[in-house]
C-alpha cells in the first residue's frame, strides 16, 4: 500500500516537473520589443513608440514642425483581439525621394508583410491590417525634410466594415476660454469619405491670448455651387467673414490663410444632394 501511494506520488511530481518545463507560447509585447535589425546606421537616432487601445493619433517627431533628418522612428498599434487597424492620414507631406513611412501587417519588418509605402503627399490615404496589429517605420535621409503626418487610427471588430463619423463635431460655446490649441486638424465629417447632405457644422478654434491662428489647406472638394465653408475672424459669424471657399483644391484662391487674431470660428454647410469628400484643415499657433 505504501509502495502504490508513493509510486502515485512520484508520477505526479514528475508529471508537475514536466508541465512547468514545457515552453510556454510568446506572446508579442511591443513595449519590450526592439530588433538592431531596423537600425540603419550607427549614427542614425531611432525611437520606438507603442500606441494601443481603441482608437487614437501618431504624428511625426516634431509635427507641425518639420521632422528631424536622420531619423529612424517605429511605431507599433495594437488593437485588442479580434480587432484589426485602420489609419486615416489627415496629413502627410515627406521629401518624395528619400523620407518614407512604410506600414506593415503584424510585427515584423520585412518586404512579404508590407502593407503600403508613403511618401510625397499622401494626404487622405488610408490603410487598413488584417490582424490586430500594425507596424509603421518611418526613416528620413540627411536633409530635405519636411512637415510629415498627422494620423489617427481606430480598432475595428474583425468580422465588420469600418464605418465612420457622420455627425459634426461639438463645438464648445459654454466655455470660450475653456481650451487653446497650438495645433490641430478640422475636417468635414466622415472625411476623407462623403460628408452629409444637409449638414450645418460649427468649428470654433482658440490659441493662446497674443498669438495669431495659421489655417492650411490640405484637402479641398465640395459641390462648388451649394456646398461652402466660411471662415471668420473672432468667436462667431459677428466677426469679419476671411473666407468663403467651396469647388476644388485647385480652384481655392489661396491654400494658407492667417487669422490675425487668437480665434477663428468656421461654418460648413451642404445641401441636399451632390457631396464629395470635404476638406481636412490643419491649423497651427502662430506668432
């Protein structure tokens, strides 16, 4: 009897000994995760930056400024299970030659997983991953740089369709001096897919006391007779009318408008029929 119970015993301690020693399965961490493989030069300065959740932005270093030269920077988006990644660029202006940012699915950095490669002006693009995460690498030359990107991403249920925001956004009355900004993106909703018909958005932008507002034009369409946003100076449309804008990008008398003073306040309205994709509006602090 003895001689049973520890025989059971021992096969149990050995059984124990073996499941404990087993390999467990990885389980991909980006916030630990860094391979010398992606560093291009001894000299070149290279940053990780992990982003996750359900929806949020990335831009690149030093937006609105121009990014640094020399530059390796990989960002890794993780959604949560059975999710997949998609990212809307609301701007993107890179050196076309030589500054790129190329998207991946998962978090390998190699030809076969490539998603899409950007550079140029690729404002309005978007990319969508299979799985839940997505890698993004973007690597400047020497010199040349220019502005880079502004992005935002949102986790999608895999077995659904991206669907994006129709309605306006708020537009904070009840407080004027509530929030300033010292830089930003405005679009019409939906952008860059169909904005509404029928829509009546209010977009009330505030910097610092002192400072003036600096509004660029990234992207530009709507129903030139009916469709229009107007700009004007100060908290609501009491104040001088800057602009009146509607047609294509190509047709608007200017691409850059500045707002001498600390508050713009804009109007965009449709009518009920004929929409297109809108406008994406960057706006910066300026002295």
């Amino acid at each position: 009897m003895f001689f049973c119970d520890s025989f059971n015993l021992f096969l149990l301690i050995s059984l124990f000994a073996l499941i404990t020693a087993a390999p467990k399965a990885a389980i991909f961490d980006p916030r630990e995760h860094f391979d010398p493989r992606h560093q291009l030069s001894p000299s070149i300065t290279t940053r990780n930056v992990t982003l996750d959740g359900v929806s949020g932005y990335l831009t690149s270093p030093e937006f609105p400024n121009n990014y640094p030269d020399n530059f390796n920077i990989i960002y890794y988006i993780l959604a949560p299970d059975g999710y997949f990644v998609h990212i809307t660029f609301y701007t993107f202006h890179t050196e076309q030659c030589c500054d790129i940012l190329r998207v991946y699915e998962g978090e390998e950095i190699d030809s076969k997983n490539l998603l899409r490669e950007l550079s140029g002006n690729q404002t309005g693009i978007v990319v969508e991953s299979q799985g839940n995460l997505m890698t993004l690498q973007f690597v400047t030359d020497l010199a040349n740089s220019d502005i880079g990107f502004y992005a935002t991403y949102q986790a999608v249920l895999g077995d659904t369709k991206f669907s994006p925001t129709r309605t306006c956004p708020p537009t904070p009355f009840n407080d004027y001096d509530s929030t300033n900004y010292t830089y930003g993106i405005d679009t019409t909703p939906a952008w860059p897919y169909p904005y509404t018909n029928n829509a009546n958005c209010q977009y009330w932008l505030k910097v610092s006391t002192g400072r003036k507002i600096k509004l660029i034009i990234e992207s530009f369409w709507t129903e030139k007779c009916c469709d229009f946003l107007y700009i004007y100076e100060g908290y609501d449309t009491r104040g001088p009318l800057l602009a009146t804008l509607s047609g294509s990008y190509e047709e608007l008398p200017q691409h850059t408008i500045m707002v001498e003073t600390n508050v713009v306040f804009m109007v965009f309205s449709s009518d009920l029929e004929n929409n297109g994709p809108g406008f994406s509006i960057l706006f910066e602090e300026a002295i």
